[in-house]
C-alpha cells in the first residue's frame, strides 16, 4: 500500500521526533487539550499537512493550533508565518497562534481563547459548480431545459 506524504515514513519520523522534544509551551497545551477535553474534539500532536507539520490540529474542525516561540516574532519569522498561515487557510484550516510565553504566563486565558475559537464554527468551502451540460435541475424543482 503506498502512503500519502503526509503519511510518509519520513513525515512519521520527525513527528515522533518533535513530539520527544517538545518544549514546555507545548507540552502545558497538549495537557489542555488532549483526550477530547475541549469542547469533545480531538487534537493531534505534531500533525503533518505536507509540506508542513503543525503543532496541533482537530482535522475533522479544520483548526490548527500553534504555539509560536520567540523565533517566531522575527522579522523572518513572521513573513514565514504569514506564508505558512495562508498555504493552510487555501486548504480550508483555520490558525490559532498563542505566544509560548502566554502559556506560561497566563494559562487561564489561554484555554479560554482556545474554547472560544473551537466554538466558531469553520466555513464550509463553497459547493463546487455543476458540470455544463448534464442538465442538474434548479432550486425549485424546475428542469434546466428550456
């Protein structure tokens, strides 16, 4: 059976490999939020969305979750950032980024903001269009024949 990339041996590999060294910033978030503790959804740890992997993500919600350390807030770190951020949004995920220092700082505030944006519902991506020609009947029940 072949593997998709995101599924490939060496995307497992350094999955495994960032969840052994996690730092503590991910480490307090994935006790938050692992075991379907917020609002019943599932996270994975160190998710693969190729060519990317993602700190985590409920992949039936479409959210990610990324916890942004000090690199992070580099004049190279945000322009990535904002690359990565609209590569996922194309895909139909939607990014939440928490300052790692947040984390620490205030970790109340930050399960709340975690629970408020699991609650916003993510868009559906629009329908796609009815193939010309195959005569798909309206709204309304009419035929599209003239």
């Amino acid at each position: 059976m072949k593997r998709s990339r995101s599924r490939s041996k060496e995307a497992i590999e350094f999955a495994q490999s960032q969840r052994r060294t996690s730092n503590e910033f991910s480490t307090n978030v994935w006790q938050w939020i692992r075991n379907r503790q917020i609002q019943g959804l599932k996270f994975r740890r160190e998710y693969p969305i190729p060519p990317y992997t993602v700190d985590f993500c409920c992949v039936e919600q479409k959210l990610i979750i990324e916890i942004d350390g000090e690199s992070h807030f580099t004049e190279d770190g945000l322009a990535h950032d904002r690359h990565r951020d609209r590569f996922l949004h194309g895909r139909g995920y939607r990014v939440l980024r928490i300052p790692g220092f947040a984390v620490i700082r205030d970790g109340r505030e930050v399960i709340r903001t975690i629970e408020e944006f699991v609650k916003v519902p993510n868009p559906s991506p629009p329908a796609p269009l009815p193939e010309a020609g195959r005569g798909e009947q309206r709204s309304g029940g009419g035929s599209t024949e003239a």
